[in-house]
C-alpha cells in the first residue's frame, strides 16, 4: 500500500471527522459556494439517473441529496466515522433504504462491473489525495460509469495562492463565535501565521511544475504515528480534460467554484451571506461566473469537471 493510502486512511478516520464535515456548510463560506456549486450542477443533470456511485462521499451530502431525488445510490468511503455519519444523517432525512454504505478506497474499485452506475460523481478532492495512482483512479471511475460523470479534484492554480496566504481561510469564516477548533484556531493565531511566514518562491515553482502537496514530511509524521494532511496531486485545466478525454469522456466542461468569491473581503461575504436574498443571488452569480473558461483553473480549492460517458 502506497504511503499516501496509508496517511489518507489514518486522517480520515479520525473520530471527529464525520462531524466536522457534516457541519463544513455553517463554520466556512467557501464550502457554502463549492457546494453550491455541485448541487446546482446535480439537480440539472439527472434526467434519465437512477443509480448513482458516490466516490469519497464523506458524511453524505450528496449522496442524501440525491437519494431524495430518488436515486439509488452508493456511497463508498475510506472512512468509518465518515460512513457513520453519513448513515445517521441519511435515516435522519428518511432515504437510508435508498444508500448503501461501502467502506473501501478510491484506489481499489474491482468490486465494482464496467458500466454500473448512470451517475458516477467524487467530490472534494478524494481523487487527488490517491496520488501517484490518480490518472488510474479516474480510469476505473469512468470505467463503472455509465452515462453521466462529476468530480472535483484540487486545483493546482487555485492551490499555489495558499503559499503566499497563511491567512487564507480567514476570509471565509462565517462567524468568529463559531466553537469550530480550527476556526478558533485560524483567529487566535492570525500574528503567529504573519510573523511566521516567508515567501519562498522555489516551492512555488516547484509545486508548479510538480502538482504535489506533500511528500517526505507527511510520510516522516505518519512514521511517527501522527495523522497528516494526505499527499495531494493538483490539476491543471488541460490535464484534467485530457484524461478524461483519454478515457473516453465527451461533451467536458470545466469549472472552478470560488474563483469569483475569493476576490471578495470577508466583511462584504459575510453581508452577502447573512442576507438570504442577496446570499441566493450571490450564489447563483458564483455558478455562471466560476465556470467560464478563463477562471476554471482558479477555484479557491477544487476543479470540476463534468462529462458524458
């Protein structure tokens, strides 16, 4: 098993993962726009769906929201608290009879047949975390598709501005009194983050022509028996397209949810989202915006992309 599996597994079964992700859409306005942004693009693009595989699905949010459609779906993660939660929050909204659960990892999906599902969709960069088996993983998920495929890998010229920006995910707490521990940790260490920082180009450059977030170190931490960020492989544009291309995907589009909202300060987001009116109107600004051609590549984390099968 490839070291970025084994970090990936150890991370994401954390204890608190399945709730901390299942509470993402109210602690981060980042999360409030990409997620947006997929659903959007799911409910317009069901006609003819009835089964639907749902590759790193976290705590459900998808995978809920199309079994409320009707669909069939399921819903295959690395992690057991994950599964867990997703499962409470599925009986919760009354469609637990329409998910089955799947422990097991994007890198392995023998147990699934060529063409098995109308849907296929991953989001939120599990792809990305499977590196160096990325290019592999999108085969074998186009391979189970039939029909219709989505995913969001991270994003490579979304990715670099965090090099720069210790301070990036300040812009998208929604509310300060949030008993998150990373928002509270994100504020109370705003001066350290400042004093800390130093700009080195040399990894810029590197991360630039390499995709790759991690390496040694996280692999060095897991020795230790700690639990770091999964190595990530970060796409360009072209290079997602051409793989999907390569596997057989026509009719691509690309998009990259957060580039319109990551120009804006965190006062003005705040306003935005504190006003249903103006927040739906925001949001559906961000959806016409982040998918044209010339900003796809620089969602605030992930690149998306969609395809017939």
């Amino acid at each position: 098993m490839d070291y970025s599996q084994k970090i990936a597994e150890r991370h994401w079964n954390l204890p608190d993962k399945g709730e901390r992700e299942a509470v993402r859409e109210q602690t981060f306005i980042d999360d409030i726009v990409q997620k947006s942004h997929i659903e959007k693009e799911l409910l317009s693009n069901l006609d003819g769906i009835e089964t639907v595989f749902d590759g790193g699905g976290g705590s459900g949010r998808f995978s809920i929201l199309l079994a409320k459609q009707g669909c069939r779906v399921t819903h295959f993660d690395i992690s057991q608290p994950m599964l867990d939660k997703a499962a409470e929050l599925a009986q919760k909204e009354g469609v637990a009879d329409r998910i089955t659960f799947v422990k097991g990892a994007l890198e392995d999906l023998s147990g699934f047949s060529n063409r098995s599902f109308d849907l296929v969709m991953s989001f939120d960069s599990p792809i990305s975390y499977t590196w160096p088996n990325q290019e592999a993983v999108i085969a074998n998920l186009v391979r189970i598709c039939k029909k219709r495929i989505m995913l969001s890998v991270s994003s490579r010229l979304g990715s670099l501005p965090y090099l720069a920006n210790p301070l990036q995910k300040n812009q998208f707490i929604l509310d300060d009194n949030s008993d998150d521990p990373w928002v509270q940790w994100c504020i109370s260490n705003v001066q350290n983050m400042v004093d800390g920082f130093s700009f080195h180009e040399s990894a810029c450059m590197e991360m630039l022509k390499t995709g790759l977030l991690g390496g040694q170190q996280e692999i060095e931490a897991y020795e230790r028996g700690e639990s770091p960020w999964p190595i990530t492989y970060a796409f360009l544009p072209d290079e997602l397209e051409q793989i999907l291309r390569k596997n057989g995907v026509r009719e691509i589009r690309l998009a990259g949810p957060g580039a319109y909202a990551r120009t804006i300060p965190n006062e003005i987001l705040r306003k935005i989202m504190n006003d249903p009116e103006q927040r739906a109107a925001f949001l559906d600004f961000c959806h016409i915006y982040d998918q044209n051609p010339y900003v796809c590549g620089m969602g605030k984390d992930n690149l998306f992309a969609k395809g017939i099968v």
